[in-house]
C-alpha cells in the first residue's frame, strides 16, 4: 500500500537491482549493465551507480566530468567484484576487488572489465555546490525515447526544463526529442535557449543525429557558429 | 616531483588505507580523507571480531549535519539496526538510511566485517563533520600537548565557531590552566548550542574549572 510516510530506511541487494535501460535507441547492447542505485533509493545528495559488464567490454564507458565546460564532480570508482584496468588520461591503472581509484573531473577515464560480471560502485559529487538530482520526468523521457516514443520525450522533458531553467543540456535534449517528434520549431526554440546559457552547446548541436531533422532548417545554422 | 596540480587521479586498495585507532571493536578507514575528497563523505569501518562495525548514532546530534547515508556490505556478515529494526546484511546489502533521526547501528557476525558508507546533505554542498574538521587536534591530546592541539584547533574556530569547537578549545585551555579564555569560550559553546551542556557536566578536562563561581553558573 501507497503511504504518504516515507519509511526511514531502504534495504536492498546490488545482485538485484533492475538494471536501467539502455539510453540510445539503438544502441548496442553489450551486455554491460547500470545500476541506478540513486533513483532506486531516492538519494539527492550526492550521485552513485553501480556498474557491471562481461570481460573486454567497458564497464564505465569513457567521459570526462566537464561537459560543456562546467564545473564537473569528483567521481570515485570501488571496484566490487572482479577487475578492471582503468585508462585515465591515457595511463593504464590495474584495478582488482577492492581497488579504490578516485578521478578529478577534467580528467577522461574509462574502465575496461578483465573479468565476466566486473562490478564498480561509482560516486559522485562537485566540491562546494549541493548535489542536484535530475527530475524524475529525465528518467521517463529516456525511457520513453528509448521505447521510440519521441513524443512523450518531448512532453516530459519539458517538465525537466521548467524544474531546471538553467541547464543547458535539459534544453538541449528537449530539442532532441522534439526534432525525433517532427516538432521543429520547439526544437529550434530550445537549442537557442541552450546556446544563450552555455555556448559549447554548439559541439553536441554539430554533430547529433537526433538534431538531423531540422539541419535542412534555415534558422538551424547559426545555431553550431 | 612535488608539482602545484593535483593529479588526475589516485589509486589505492581499501587494504592499504591506513586505519584509524580501535574504538568501540572497528577501526575506521578514512577514503574521504585519504583523497581529499570534497564533494561527498566517504569511509568504510572494519571490524573487531564480532564489534560494531557501525556505531549507534543519528545524523541529527550536536555536530551533526543531516546526512542522508547509504551503507554497502563491501565483506563479511553484520546486523544492521535501523530504528529499532533488525536488518540482516551480507556482502552486496545496501541499506540506505534516509531520515537523518534514524538510530542506525550494525554489529558484525564475522571477523573484518567492512562496511563502506556514503553520506551527503540533501540541497547543501558537502561540508567536513564538525567533528572532522577538528582531527588534527587528536594526536597532540593525546600525547598531552595541549599547546600543539589548541594550535591545531584554531583555524577550525576561526573557520567554524560552532558549539563543539568552542568546547573543545575550552577543555584545552582549562588544562593549560587559562580559566578565564576557557569560561569565555564555554560560554560562546553554550549560546551557539545548549546541547553542549552535558560534555560540560562530565568532561574531565575542565576539571580545573569546576570550583570557579563562574562555571557553576554555566551549568546550573
């Protein structure tokens, strides 16, 4: 039964957690897992998800914690079970259970499994701001993009955009499922709002193929100046 | 080289963490500080023999922020209390503790039991516990220089003049026998937040005090 109490604690199992789905339609699976131990708790105050993937496939994928140019978190990656061989601004580090490594935000890293069913806890948070966690509705609008149903993308990401009127990347995912949904000039509304908050933008509008709809558009081209 | 950036990145087993002292059948494993970390609170406790791994507390105490926590079983067996509430917990259990008043403990049912724990403040940037902030004043006390730890206690005073930072500089000038700077600051502990009065009740470093008319008033 629904209550309107929230219990004090949560108790659950990393072997049986649901894994999140896949965030690119299309992409390939494989077999690499995520854990979204965040949402799955309700935690706001600091990020943390748990990874698993078969041996040579990339348990974190590789990416750095400055997208945009913004002031990015401190990630810290425990190893749980089996090893993985970090590559951190182009060092190879060896990583068996129990291996802790923490990576500053500008920094690009990956983590590539050795073994099958490699597992790493990763936390996050940025030195000196409250953590913020995204809006449920972010979650629904990739599930829902996922599924194919870019309308219901768009819809929910506009709940996120107006809960997060700053983000540059909110808006600029609600322009990439409104083009998916043949909504241009909502597309093209919002790349410009995403652009006036942060200017890099412009290197995710160059190359995204969500966006390929409305590059014919001629209010589309000032848009990756 | 010693070179003025931080690297990219650092690396260690929980292994070679260096381990605090044995309090209470755990010794704590310090991950936050180890690597200076900034952005969230990190440690892992591991236990002695079939101690608390996790000591009882809340996160709503004097000192305390309001931490949401998020405790993994990283090896071993324990039983997690939670609001009176027995939770049993093996390597892999996550127990999340929402609500910041919640009682939480876990006692361990095997030898070096390990628990990691994650903490933050929902809606407010990371910030060290009170009780953090004041660590470098440990080694000193308890080697006797009360000079040495009234030194390192003051750039956390004048950074942070809260209730326990206060007392704490009081206990250390009370046995350096400066009463008068030690009745002024318990005084200020005790404006910044009345809890403080039962450390004053029964901490035997103000013992120097108790006979002054001006600490009687503190307390009554």
């Amino acid at each position: 039964m629904a209550t309107t109490t929230e219990k004090a604690y949560v108790v659950a199992r990393l072997d049986e957690l649901e894994p999140a789905p896949l965030l690119a339609p299309g992409a390939t699976d494989d077999g690499r897992q995520r854990f979204d131990i965040r949402r799955r708790f309700g935690i706001t105050s600091f990020g943390t998800n748990a990874y698993r993937a078969p041996s040579d496939v990339d348990v974190i994928r590789e990416h750095d914690e400055t997208l945009l140019g913004e002031a990015g978190q401190e990630e810290l990656y425990i190893v749980l079970n089996g090893t993985a061989t970090f590559e951190i601004d182009g060092d190879a580090v060896e990583a068996p259970a129990g291996s802790l490594v923490l990576v500053q935000p500008t920094a690009k890293r990956k983590a590539t499994a050795k073994d099958d069913g490699t597992t790493i806890l990763a936390i996050g948070g940025t030195p000196g701001k409250a953590y913020e966690p995204a809006p449920e509705e972010a979650a629904e609008a990739f599930k829902a993009y996922n599924e194919g149903d870019y309308e219901t993308a768009a819809a929910k990401q506009l709940v996120v955009v107006e809960k997060r009127p700053n983000d540059a990347v909110a808006y600029f995912n609600a322009a990439c499922f409104e083009a998916r949904a043949g909504q241009a000039d909502e597309a093209i509304e919002h790349l410009q709002r995403a652009v006036e908050l942060n200017d890099r933008v412009k290197e995710l509008i160059r190359t995204d193929e969500d966006l390929d709809s409305i590059r014919e558009d001629p209010r589309f081209d000032v848009l990756t100046k | 080289m010693v070179t003025a950036i931080a690297k990219a990145y650092d690396v260690v087993s929980l292994e070679d963490i260096e381990p605090g002292p044995e309090h209470d059948g755990r010794v704590p494993l310090n991950i936050r500080r180890h690597f200076g970390i900034q952005g969230f609170g990190v440690r892992a406790n591991r236990s002695v023999g079939d101690g608390h791994v996790v000591g009882e507390h809340d996160e709503v105490g004097l000192g305390a922020s309001g931490q949401e926590e998020l405790y993994l079983v990283l090896s071993g067996k324990a039983t997690f209390k939670v609001d009176g509430e027995p939770i049993y917990a093996t390597a892999g259990t996550m127990v999340f503790v929402r609500d910041p008043a919640a009682k939480r403990s876990a006692v361990a049912k095997e030898e070096g039991t390990t628990i990691l724990a994650i903490g933050g403040t929902p809606g407010k940037a990371y910030e060290l516990s009170v009780g953090e902030a004041m660590h470098d004043m440990w080694d000193p006390y308890r080697a006797e220089n009360f000079e040495g730890a009234l030194e390192a206690l003051q750039p956390v005073l004048e950074e942070r003049p809260e209730a326990l930072v206060l007392f704490n500089v009081a206990c250390m000038e009370a046995r350096l026998g400066r009463a008068d700077d030690a009745i002024s600051h318990l005084q200020q502990a005790i404006e910044d937040d009345d809890r403080i009065h039962e450390h004053i009740r029964s901490d035997s470093d103000l013992d120097s005090l108790r006979d002054d008319p001006r600490f009687g008033a503190l307390t009554a």
